[in-house]
C-alpha cells in the first residue's frame, strides 16, 4: 500500500484531499479538538493552535487554496450577524468578525501542511484508513463483468486524453468499489498479464452486448451528472462572485459618499467660522461708528455755539456795539488789538 499512496499525495494531489476530505474522524484520533459552542466549527487561532504552527501561516493557506476551502464551508461572520451572538462567549471581547472553519477545512489545512509534526500525524491515520479499506476490498469478489467495465472505462478514458488517476475514479462510481481498491486489482492485472485487455482475452471472459450498453449507458450517466453537478456548482460561485462584487461596489460608493460629506461638514464648520468673525467685525464696526456719529453730533452742536459768539465778537468790535460789562468790553477791546477786520456779503470776516 505504501507504494500506492504516500503521505506526500495529500499535499501534492488536490484529487487525492477530495477523496478523503470526509474522514474528519482522524482529527479527534491526533488531538482534541477546540471547537466553538455550536460543536461545528473552529476558529483560525484555534487551528493555528491545534496544528502547532503559526497565525500566519494558516492565513496565508486560505489565500492559496481559497476555492477548495470554499468548497468546504469556510466563511467569516461579523457581529452583525445573528449567528454572530452565539459565538461571543468563545471569543474576545473587542473581536468582531471571525472566520469558521468546518472540519472538512480543518482536515484539509492537516493535508497540505508540510512543518507540522500534528498534521504529519493526521496523514499517518489517513494512510491507515485506506490500508485497511483497500484490506476489505481486496476480500471483495471481483466478478467478470467488472474487470470488463473497467478495462472498457480504462480505454475510453485514456482515448479522450484523460488521466488514469481519473479513469480510475469514473470506474470507482460504476462499479461501486474504493478507487484505491480498483488502482490495486488493475495494478496487479498488469503486472502479472501485461494489460487487462490481455487478461480478458486470456481468460476467455463473456461479456455480453447487452452488458456492455447497459455499462456504457450508467457511465454516461455518471459523466452527465458529474457535469451537471459542476455546472451547478459553477451557477452558484458565479451568482455569489457577482453579488459580491455588486456589494464591494456599493461599500465603495457609500465610503466614498461618507468621505464627501465629511469633507462638507468641515467646509461648513469652517465657513460657520469665518460668518462669526465677520458678525464680530460688524458689531464692532456698528459700535464704533455709532461712538463716532455721537462726537460728530458734539462737534457741530460746538461749531454752532462758537460761530454765534465769533459773529457777535465781530460785530461788537467793528460796528461798536455797546456792552454794558465793562469787563466784557475791555476783554473784546484786548482781543480786537492788533486785528484787521473786514465786511463782505455773508457777513463779517476777521483776517490776522
């Protein structure tokens, strides 16, 4: 068996993981699981943990491997979601989005990790699993019309260019036997008669015609409905990979939206800013204005009062109106001294 399937096909052989990917049984054989409350699933630190091996490194498997894990049920919750709540109690306090990791992902994470004595273990059971399948089928009986099928499949695929590994498999579902099993027998047939079909003609094995379309007929069908199920299969990551990016876009959109306002709000904050100090201004402005109306109003009130005495001093001093305060009349007479006065049309004007 050993020289049928090494450890190493599971790291290099995506066909070989798929075909064990459901014997999640040979975890709990290794080590005990850490699972989260809904007994399900495991987180990425949980993984990291059980696997003995850096946070990193199991990030940087999902990027490299992202479709097989997809496959597997690996998706990420948020605390928006409701399933989200049930989770909180298996996790930190300040962590809000989490990846879930089924234990279909968390076996294949033990397949195709190389420095991880605990995933070299998990490998180890694998091969252990098969060797004592492979030991129950060889107990199987092996009928004639299965050796036909199998060298009619073997043929069929090998003409249409496919490998033998996938020969293999398509024969596994029609006859309804382990691949490895089917590896085995048409291994040992080779080996001891050359080739199968040489096999079937030494043994003069009967194969009817009937047998041979009704054969014909069920791997038809098993290739129509492994191409259905793929296309399905293709509907569906098409249908999510363009609600993603409609989503991705959308989220784009409102980022770029809560930028604009953002910057909107600071330009009406600023220009808030700016209206103040002028109101400000203004109101000084008003105040000081107002100051100044009241003075000017002073002045001309004084400008008034000083030219009604200039005009009487005039008129007193040039037209020698009599004033009955002698000390009124000797200050006139002191300030008149020395003065020149003249008359025009307007009135009287003291020139020095």
């Amino acid at each position: 068996m050993g020289a049928l399937l090494k450890t190493d096909n599971f790291v290099e052989d995506k066909n070989v993981r798929d075909q064990y990917i459901d014997r999640t049984e040979v975890l709990e054989k290794v080590k005990s699981l850490s699972m989260l409350p809904d007994k399900k699933h495991m987180t990425v630190r949980a993984v990291a943990d059980f696997y003995e091996v850096e946070y990193a490194v199991i990030g940087n498997m999902f990027t490299r491997y992202k479709k097989e894990f997809q496959t597997d049920g690996v998706h990420t919750l948020t605390s928006k979601d409701e399933a989200f709540n049930k989770l909180t109690k298996a996790l930190p306090s300040k962590q809000f989005v989490v990846k879930l990791l089924p234990k279909r992902a968390v076996l294949r994470i033990g397949m195709l990790l190389r420095d991880s004595e605990v995933a070299v273990k998990v490998r180890d059971y694998l091969l252990k699993v098969e060797e004592t399948s492979t030991i129950d089928q060889k107990r199987g009986v092996w009928t004639d019309a299965d050796l036909i099928t199998l060298n009619e499949i073997m043929k069929d695929e090998t003409n249409k260019g496919n490998s033998k590994w996938g020969a293999i498999r398509k024969a596994a579902k029609v006859i309804k036997k382990n691949p490895h099993a089917i590896y085995q027998k048409y291994k040992n047939v080779n080996k001891k008669h050359g080739t199968l079909e040489k096999y079937i003609e030494g043994n003069n094995l009967i194969y009817l015609n009937k047998q041979s379309k009704e054969s014909q007929e069920e791997v038809l069908l098993v290739t129509k409905s492994t191409a259905h199920e793929e296309q399905q299969q293709n509907i569906v990551v098409g249908t999510f990979q363009t609600k993603m990016n409609k989503m991705l876009n959308d989220m784009k959109n409102i980022s770029d939206l809560e930028s604009t306002i953002h910057d909107l709000k600071l330009e009406v904050r600023d220009l808030k800013h700016q209206l103040e100090i002028k109101e400000m201004e203004l109101s000084a402005n008003t105040e000081s204005i107002t100051k100044k109306d009241k003075m000017i109003s002073k002045y001309k009130k004084e400008k008034l009062t000083l030219e009604a005495s200039i005009k009487a001093i005039r008129k007193i001093v040039l037209n020698g109106v009599k004033v009955n305060s002698s000390e009124v009349q000797d200050t006139l007479e002191s300030e008149a001294s020395g003065r020149k006065f003249t008359q025009d049309k307007s009135g009287l004007i003291q020139l020095k």
